[in-house]
C-alpha cells in the first residue's frame, strides 16, 4: 500500500469506536492520547487532533505531521511549510471552524461537491464534539469548513487544487477517492448537518429587515442561517413563521419565544430577548436539522468588493483606472483583492500592478472560471460575472461581493450602470400586456441572469409557474403570510390581478395593495425581486422576463442550483414536476 492507503486504512479500522462514558455522558476519556509520547497530558480532553497523531504515527508517516492536541497548530504547520490549500486532496487533513481551529478529520474521498472524511471526537450529527470515531460526509461549501493540510507523501498527493496541477509532487483529479475506500467493511457514511451561526442570528435578530437583506445569502451568510432556524421552528412548532424566509422580524422572534417557554420550559420573564447560543443548539437538536457554531457577525465581516467597480475596471484602460482616487472605496481597492483572491486560489501571482484590471488578471480570473468553476465558452471569459466573482471572494476567505458602487466610488457615468441589487422602493407595479409565450420568457430571463439556457430550467420554470401562477405574469396574491406591508413602506399602486383566498381574480386598475405581497409569473416579493434583479431588466416585477430572471438568480445564490440548471429540480421542490408543490 502507498503511505495515503496505509493511512486511511488505519483510521478506518477505528470506526465505531468510543470514548469513555460516565455519570450519564461521555467523558473524552480515550486510548489514542497514552499511545502517542508527548501528549499523554491530553486524556480527557477534545482528542480530534490527538487522534490523527495516533494514526500517522501507526502509520509509519509521523514526520508528516505534527504530534500535537491542537488543531489551530497543526493548520499553522501545514501553512508555515507551503502544504495548505482550500481544496480536498485524497489523505489531507481538512479543518473546521475559525481559522481552522475547532474540529479535524482526514479526507479520502472527494467530489464536486463533498468531501468524505474519518473524523475522532465527532457524534450522528457532524459536531465538533463528540463521543467516537465516524465516517463523515461534508459539503465543502459549508463555511465552518476552513481548509487543508497536504501532508507531503511519498508518492505524491492527489488534490482537486487547480493551482497545484502539473507541480511536482501533485496530481490533479476534480474527483478522487483512495484505493483504501472500499478496502474494509465499514458503516454507511452519514452525512453532517449545516451549521448556523450563533452570532449571525443574534445580529439579524437585532437589525431591521433592510440590513438583514443587505447582508445577502449563500455561502453560510445570515439570510441562510435564519432560513435554517425557520425551518427548524416549523418542525418543531408545527407552524411557519409569517416573516419572510430568510428575514428574522417579529414573527419569528415571537414563534421563537413561544419555543423557549413551551419546549424549553423558560418563565415568561426569561422567554424574550435575542436568541441564544444554548437555546439555538437545542433548537437545532430537537429539529435535527443544523449544529450551532459561534461566528462573526456581518459587520464584523470581510470586506466588501463591488461588483460594478471590477467590471469598470476590467473595462477601462490601466491610464485610467491609475486616474481613479485611491482610498478603500476606489476601484483599485477592490481590484487589489481580487488580485489577492486569485493569487490564493489559484496559487499562481498576478502580474499586473496591483490594483490595476488587465491583461494578466483577466487571463487568470478567466483561468480560474474554466477550472475551478467549470465554465465553458463565452461564460468562461469576459468581464466577471456577480457568480464568479462571489465564489472567488468565498473560496478565498477574502471578501464579500455587493453591487452597486460605495460611497465615494466610480459614480461619474463612465462606469457600468447598476447592476443586479436596486433598491426594493424602484419596484414598479404596472400591467403587462406585452405578447410572448413561456418558453420565449424562459429563453431570455437565461441570457439576462447569465445561466446557461438548457431544458432544465425551461421544465423546471414550467413546472413552477403553473403551481405559482398558472400562467398569468400579472398575478398578484392579497392574502397569504407575505401579504402585509413592512415598516418603513408603504402599500402601493397596483395594476395586476388581484387572488383572493376563495380563488377570485380581480382587477386591481391601480389600487392599494400591501407592499409585499407576492406577484409575477413566478410570485416574487419586490423584497426578493430587487435583491436578485438581473441587470438590463425591467424594474416592473409584473415583466414575466425580470421575474423569471430574478427567480433564477435566487435559486442559483439561495440553493446552490448549477449554471445549467441540471440539479435545479433536485434542490427546489418547487421545480420538481414529481414532487408535490412546496413554497420556495
């Protein structure tokens, strides 16, 4: 066996296995930290680390390694000597939590989407405490995933780091597994719940809806975090919470105090206030549907970079860019990171002037869509996109990405108009009467959210509309939860159709209606219709073209659907033609 294979196998031999239990919990007491000389001091203590110690050095690779009970050091060992990347690689060890520091486990399987892991210290559930040894199933996405250690193996490392490809020592595959995978019977790999973030519900508990949307969604951030709570307040309540999903507002603090005081049994005094870490992770148990980490909040965050100001940029010759006023909001700040973001990713240096947009940071912003992203042809090249651009900021742990330019920014015309994100009051409510058929709104609410046009999204958005609106692009719904009007708005002029709750259609010919009330061929909330808007779209949420664009852009952020639209079925209930209906 090679040294990788040796490695894994070993770990494997240890599923099942458990620490000691005691006085009706389990202890951390254990038989890896008396085996390795040096951390006989960590019995009884998180032993996650301790326990890939013990295997490299049964192994037969302990320099490979560093013999230590601390995760965070043994991510700074890994990065002090080159061998640290954000991609999984069959062997390396991958960690968890802020800067790596809360949890391990080794990976010896990987695909697009997943790495597979053996993991001490962990429980049914993924957590980073635990009571044994498991085979784990982890989306690498997860934002409580931070990295990898690549252990320097004597027959190489396979990795799925396109920066790493023909550098000796390493052999590239986007999807890998160890010929020890399947070497030995073990239990079914179970997949790790999400993780939400304690302090990231605190903060959207605490902010009015406008900041909360402004924060955005996908990739762990707080509009997905509160999402998994109101799914989970749901199941265990039995009953939805009236707020938008996503927001946290007064409906879903009140379903989650009438949580505290019904399921956990607090007094009514102790049963208001923001939610808590041990209340949240109680939440999440009895729902079985998350684990609860400690995170930043958004204005902790990483910095922001505008969208529209890299595209000007990347527009716009080196002589003017230099012309722009420095500071952190010129372009030549945002550009700067997204030279450092392409650098980490791609482990390859710009050769471009920092901070200036040209030939050199275009052909490896173009290389990193082909081989990290998979994009093919005109998606491949040209100025970034909104997707590409989100998914470098999150693959390099650098920035956050927002449209529209920050104050002080590229406003003096000779940028890009805005793109994607308006504000939710530019919202239009006028009739349209337009021709056109589904097919035709389909086809270009594609090219305008930039997805690839594919018979998926066409029988998924068939499917949708006929359950959202059956069809009528001026449908406008007055009755279910989403039908109220926000502080801070106001209700509207409205030119559609108004449903009623007993299924009559009336014309509304310009009366009041509740602000968010869900309208268009795919019943967007303005809310959402602003947030996701497709740039070069109309502002008319009624535009069955910016309706439909809009909504693929919400699912292509809120639920992870590919480009081409090939999972959207699998990922949105909704879309899926042999699922019953479910809101999305």
């Amino acid at each position: 066996m090679s040294q990788t294979d040796t490695l894994i196998a070993i770990e494997k031999t240890q599923v099942g296995y458990h620490e000691g239990f005691s006085n009706g919990h389990y202890n951390n007491h254990q038989k890896f930290s008396p085996a390795v000389p040096g951390l006989e001091w960590s019995q009884n203590q998180s032993w996650c680390q301790t326990f890939q110690s013990w295997a490299f050095q049964q192994a037969g690779v302990k320099s490979l390694a560093p013999v230590t009970a601390s995760c965070p050091t043994a991510v700074n060992w890994y990065k002090s000597r080159g061998r640290f990347s954000y991609y999984p690689a069959i062997g390396a060890l991958v960690f968890f939590g802020h800067s790596g520091g809360a949890h391990v486990g080794l990976v010896y399987k990987y695909d697009a989407d997943y790495a597979y892991t053996v993991e001490g210290n962990t429980n049914a559930n993924g957590s980073s405490e635990g009571d044994g040894v498991y085979l784990k199933k982890r989306a690498r996405r997860d934002s409580f995933l931070y990295g990898y250690g690549l252990p320097k193996f004597a027959e190489g490392i396979v990795t799925a780091d396109p920066g790493l490809k023909n550098k000796p020592g390493y052999t590239y595959m986007a999807t890998a597994s160890s010929r020890a995978s399947d070497a030995l019977p073990v239990p079914e790999v179970e997949e790790a719940l999400p993780w939400v973030s304690s302090d990231q519900l605190s903060w959207a508990a605490a902010h009015p809806t406008a900041e909360e949307q402004a924060a955005g969604n996908g990739g762990g951030t707080t509009a997905d975090d509160v999402a998994l709570v109101q799914d989970a307040l749901e199941k265990v309540m039995g009953v939805a919470p009236d707020d938008p999903h996503s927001v946290f507002e007064a409906e879903t603090q009140e379903l989650f105090e009438r949580f505290r005081t019904e399921k956990l049994g607090h007094s009514e005094a102790d049963g208001h206030g923001v939610p808590s870490t041990l209340e949240l992770a109680e939440l999440g148990k009895q729902s079985e549907l998350f684990n609860v980490r400690a995170g930043s909040s958004p204005a902790a965050e990483q910095p922001w970079v505008s969208l529209n100001q890299v595209v000007w940029a990347s527009t716009h010759s080196a002589q003017e860019e230099l012309a722009q006023p420095g500071g952190g909001a010129s372009p030549k700040a945002d550009v700067a990171l997204v030279q450092d973001g392409l650098e980490r990713v791609m482990h390859t240096d710009v050769a471009d002037e920092r901070g200036i947009f040209e030939t050199a940071t275009q052909a490896l912003y173009d290389e990193f869509r082909r081989t990290v992203l998979h994009f093919s042809g005109s998606d491949a090249v040209g100025t970034p996109g909104a997707q590409s651009l989100t998914e470098l900021g999150q693959r390099a742990g650098l920035f956050r990405v927002r449209t529209g330019f920050p104050a002080g920014g590229t406003t003096d015309g000779t940028g890009v108009d805005a793109i994607g994100q308006v504000d939710p009051k530019q919202v239009t409510f006028h009739r349209y009467t337009s021709e056109g058929t589904l097919d035709d709104w389909i086809a270009q609410a594609s090219t305008a959210a930039g997805v690839q046009a594919s018979s998926y999204w066409v029988k998924g958005f068939r499917t949708a509309v006929a359950r959202e609106s059956s069809g009528n692009p001026n449908a406008c719904n007055l009755w279910d939860s989403n039908a109220k009007t926000p502080p801070a708005f106001s209700k509207v002029k409205d030119f559609g159709d108004g449903y009623l709750h007993d299924g009559r259609i009336m014309r509304l010919n310009g009366a009041l209606t509740h602000f968010q009330c869900s309208r268009g061929i795919v019943q967007c909330i303005p809310q959402t219709f602003a947030q996701r808007h497709a740039p070069g779209t109309s502002l008319n949420i009624y535009d069955p073209v910016a309706c439909i664009a809009a909504a693929m852009r919400y699912v292509r952020g809120r639920y992870g659907v590919a480009i081409d639209g090939s999972n959207l079925a699998k990922r949105v209930q909704q879309f899926d033609p042999n699922r019953r209906p479910h809101p999305y």
